[in-house]
C-alpha cells in the first residue's frame, strides 16, 4: 500500500483509531480520510459520465472500462480540458467480462468529484487522450443527490454540496480559487428541484410487494401508487455496496411495466435492505414509507444496457474449480491456515467444487487459466483495499435465456492486502485461530467475504452475515448465516442442475453438508402451488421417503417445522398463517437435505 509523507496526518489517525477503538471497512475497504485523498491526488475535478466503453489492456491480462467525463470544475491540477478520461477495473468485451469487487462502478450520467491520479494500465485501444485512475478506489468518487443536495462516498455523506464540500476542499487544498469549465450549478439544480417536488402529494407509492425479494435474481417487486405518470422513469433501490447511505437506480431493462398506477421491476444486484425511490419522466422523486428486505443478492455481470445471472460449471475435469496459492502466500503459515478454514467453510456448506492445487510462482492477476490466491506487490492494491476477487466470465448464445445470453464463470482471482502501512500502521491482520482483538482486522472474515463473492454473492444490509458490506476491526464474521446459505444454494441449483454453453455441470463437494440440491432428488420431487397462499403440497417419487420439513422466513427465523413418521407420496402442509413475503423450504429426503424458495401470497 502507499505510505502518506504526513508524519501529523498519520499521528491524528492513529490516536484517532486508538480512541475510537471501531475502524470500519466498507465495501471491505479501510477509510482513506479525505485529507489523504487530497494531498495524493493529483487532480481534483468535478464533472459528469458521459459514457463508457470496456478495452483489453495491451497485454490481454485484464479488463478495463474508459469512462469520458465532462469537466464542470478543476479543484486541483493542470489538466485543463473539457473531458478527461477515467479508468476503472472490470467491464464487458464480446463475450468476454470481469466484475472486480471492490471497485468504482459508475453509470453514465452520475456527477460527483473525482479524486485521480496517473492511470498505469497500458490501454491503446479508445482515445490517445490522457487517463486518470480513481486514488482509493470507490472512495476517491463523491457522488452528488442533487435532489438532497448531498454528496457522499461509501465512508460519509455531507450536506451542502457548493458550501460544506467545496470549502473542505479548498481548505484541503489551499486553493481557494477554483476553475470553472462549465456552468453547470449544483446550487442552482438543487434550488430547481425544491420546486419540483410533489409538495402536494398528488403523486405517491401507497405500497409494494413482496416487501423481502432477492437482487440479481430476477425477482419481480410490483410497486402500487399514484402519479406515476405512463412514461417510463427511474426506480432507486438502496445501494448495498454503499450500506444504504445511497441509491442505486436500476437499469431500464429491468422495468417490465410501468403505467401510472404500477409498475412491476426486477430486484438489480445491488439493491440493499431500505426504502425505494420512483423518480418519475418529470422528475418527480417519490419515496416509500415501507421498506423492502433484500435478503441476499447474486453478482450480475453485464454491459450498460443488460445484467445477467451466471454460474460455475466443471471447468477442472475434477467438478469444478482448482485454485492455487503464490508462493509467497503459501509461506505464510498463519495466512494460508486461515484461508484454508474460510475456504471450507463455503466448500463444506454449500458443496461449492472448489480445490487447492499445486503452488504456483505467477505473480499478477491476470486472464491466465490460473485461479490464484495472493498477497499485493507495493501499492498494487488501492489504498484502504483490504482484499480484492476478480471473477472472470464468458457467454454464449441462448435465446431462451433472459437477454439471450448464457454466463459461464472462466476464472477467479484473489489478492489480499499484505501489510498496514501509511495512514493504516495502526492495523494489523489477525489470521487466528484466535478471534481479532482491539485493531486487529481478522483476516478469516475477510476471506470468508472474498470467497463469497467467487461464489457469486453480491453485498446485502444485514449486519452479522458475512456477505455483509462493511466490517470493523475486532470484529470477526466467519460463520455462514441464513442469507449467505440461501443465495449460495440458489447459485448452486443452477451450477448442478443446468449446464450452459455445452459445458459440464458442476458436481458437488463431497464435503457438502447443507443446501445442495442433489439432481437424482430434483428430479423425483415436487413442491406446488408456488406461490403458495393456503396449503402446500409437496410430492415424492415412491423409492423416497420425506423425513422432515422446516420452513424459515427471509430472516433465517424458523416458522414451521414437522418430523414426518409415514412414507406417503403427497404431503399437505397449512401455510394460510405466514405473512406474505419469501421464505425457504429446508426438506430431508431419504437422510439428505435440499432446499428450495417459496413465496406467499
């Protein structure tokens, strides 16, 4: 990591986090504080996306997404030109994508201050024009609410977007004067949208349904109101990577009807645990009063126009998956011990097919066929990045699947943060087995999050999982909860049970314990109506034999249980007291254990 030159800088940081003992890490990402940002910043400006594209690097080892942003004002610098060029990791070419988490993803149209510095990717394809990457990550981008006139980043929001935030950074930079290359007024826009709002509430959301869906499933939300208008807009959700403190607005593909009175949209990926926003064809801004529980979320690769749901298959010859460490990882005793015990812990759960391979001396994450597991070199990682996956992904044609495509995970790669230096000397890993104490950051939790994410699993709102978007030092997630289980089983119904692109199906651990739905059992059982309001039936082929059944609400809380004592084909279960809203449905069958999703209606 880059070590600051602020010898008082890092004295106030340090006596801060000792003070204050809790260091949050969002997004898995310590806070790099906004003077640090700054002072190593070599550009400042303000500006909008105006669109992005995806490039190989020179070396075809990874994927990049160019960003072009409009320049509305320089706060520092001497790059002086109407657009610049701002590069982040991951993105679609061909059939081709990466998603990196944690990274900055932005969308065409957001505004905010970008924090840069010199992009070192070597990129030819695009424009020749002069590239910027983000310092910090997705911390060096303060995106603007102008209906709120707030800005924030995953670590703070601040009201006064022209007064609070525009005198931070003069006062940081000692530049008081700063260069205006729009006219672009967030003040003005800001004042515009007071008059605009719906003062009159002539225009509401009165509710919506289910209030617990999942992200990146494709789950439906159908939101009632008035004064939607029969125009097509926007709807926020809570942004899960930001914990909330922002919305996400999903994509216009994912509206599947909007009228005046209703409009049905699918649950993107990132939408968190919160209230949701209908932002009408006239800027109306509309906010629930309810909130809508996502219980788990799935990672959706996708390009600017589409998301789409993925899958593992059998890649290795072996069912599934071979990962090797770097040597220098493998060295690590404590390292490696402690990432071996987060690696079964997902392994022997959900039966994910995954393997440690041979030790491997390549050094670089990189589109190589090479699942590596690693710590950074220098200032590889941005700063305040604790770990970092990189799942690669392929396609092929499907036109029955939604968006007409099937996506394949090719390769995951993994690099953890290899000391605390700098703003963050304070820290240190704990790697156990004992549990982190004072500000020691345990480097299991960690682990257990970044391999979440291999396993598919997008961010979620719910403190205690280890999907989970933030954790503090001292304390320690390691164990799976009701969320992680569930969306990890639904990847793993789709890993085992529908092969894609003339590949091989995943086959699942022999490890595995929990949550895995056997294909010989699938095929000989069934469970309807779906959505169910009433009774629910549940049907086996005469050679099984249902042994119990437990059904558990979208907080993991268990509502109905029943050990069954005859071998009858159909079993009838009285579901009419359960609220409306998603539940699982936990079945042992002939001494296995699947699990499947039930809505009530």
């Amino acid at each position: 990591m880059n070590k600051t030159t602020c010898s008082t800088m890092l004295l106030a940081l340090f006596l801060s986090i000792a003070m204050t003992v809790k260091s949050f890490a969002q997004e898995l990402m310590v806070e790099v504080p906004l003077s640090t940002q700054v002072q190593s910043s070599s550009q400042i400006i303000e500006g909008k996306v105006l669109s992005k594209s995806s490039f190989w690097d020179n070396n075809q080892h990874n994927i990049y997404t160019v960003h072009t942003i409009e320049v509305y004002k320089v706060f520092k610098g001497q790059v002086l030109t109407e657009t610049i060029e701002v590069v982040t990791p991951g993105g679609a070419v061909g059939n081709d994508s990466e998603v990196v988490t944690p990274s900055l993803s932005i969308k065409v149209g957001d505004i905010g201050v970008f924090m840069l510095h010199s992009n070192n990717v070597a990129i030819s394809n695009g424009t020749s024009q002069t590239k910027f990457k983000p310092f910090a990550s997705s911390q060096g981008f303060y995106k603007y609410d102008l209906s709120t006139n707030t800005v924030y980043n995953p670590f703070m929001s601040k009201q006064g977007i022209t007064t609070t935030f525009y005198n931070d950074i003069r006062s940081l930079t000692n530049n008081i004067s700063v260069i205006e290359m729009s006219s672009f007024d967030a003040q003005d826009i800001y004042n515009n949208n007071i008059i605009n709002r719906n003062v009159a509430g002539s225009a509401q959301i009165t509710n919506f349904s289910p209030t617990t869906l999942n992200g990146g499933v494709r789950d439906l939300l159908t939101i009632n109101g008035v004064g939607f208008g029969n125009t097509q807009g926007t709807v926020n959700f809570r942004d899960a990577n930001f914990g909330g403190s922002q919305y996400f607005t999903a994509l216009d593909s994912q509206v599947i009807s909007w009228n005046d009175t209703q409009i049905v949209i699918e649950v993107p990926s990132r939408a968190g645990t919160g209230d949701l926003q209908v932002v009408t064809s006239t800027s109306i801004t509309l906010t629930s009063s309810a909130t809508l529980t996502v219980f788990y979320s799935q990672i959706n690769p996708g390009n600017p126009a589409s998301d789409f749901q993925s899958q593992h298959f059998n890649l290795n010859g072996n069912g599934g998956y071979t990962w090797q460490m770097h040597t220098e990882f493998n060295a690590n005793t404590a390292a490696n011990a402690s990432f071996l015990r987060a690696f079964d812990s997902w392994v022997c759960t959900t039966g994910i097919n995954w393997e440690i391979g041979a030790v491997t001396a390549v050094d670089i994450i990189a589109d190589d066929d090479i699942n590596v597991i690693r710590f950074d070199d220098g200032a590889e990682l941005p700063n305040g990045v604790l770990g970092r996956t990189t799942t690669r992904f392929t396609a092929c044609s499907n036109p029955s699947s939604p968006g007409g495509l099937d996506v394949l995970v090719k390769e995951l790669d993994m690099v953890f943060n290899d000391a605390f230096v700098g703003d963050f000397s304070a820290l240190s890993w704990e790697f156990g087995p004992g549990t982190a104490t004072g500000l020691e950051i345990d480097f299991e939790s960690v682990a257990v999050h970044e391999l979440g994410h291999a396993h598919l699993l997008a961010h979620i709102i719910n403190p205690g999982e280890v999907m989970h978007f933030a954790i503090a030092n001292s304390q320690n997630s390691r164990d799976l909860g009701a969320s992680d289980l569930a969306g990890a089983a639904d990847v793993m119904d789709r890993n085992i049970n529908s092969p894609a692109c003339g590949t091989g199906a995943m086959i699942a651990s022999e490890c595995s314990s929990l949550g895995v739905d056997d294909v010989s059992l699938l095929e000989n059982i069934a469970m309807y109506p779906n959505p169910a309001k009433n009774s629910l039936n549940i049907s086996i082929a005469p050679s099984l034999t249902l042994e119990q059944i437990s059904i558990y609400d979208a907080q993991g809380r268990q509502v109905i249980t029943k050990m069954l004592q005859d071998s009858n084909r159909l079993n009838t279960f009285d579901v009419s007291a359960l609220n409306t809203g998603l539940y699982f449905v936990m079945m042992t069958v002939n001494s296995q254990t699947i699990s499947k999703k039930l809505v009530i209606e």
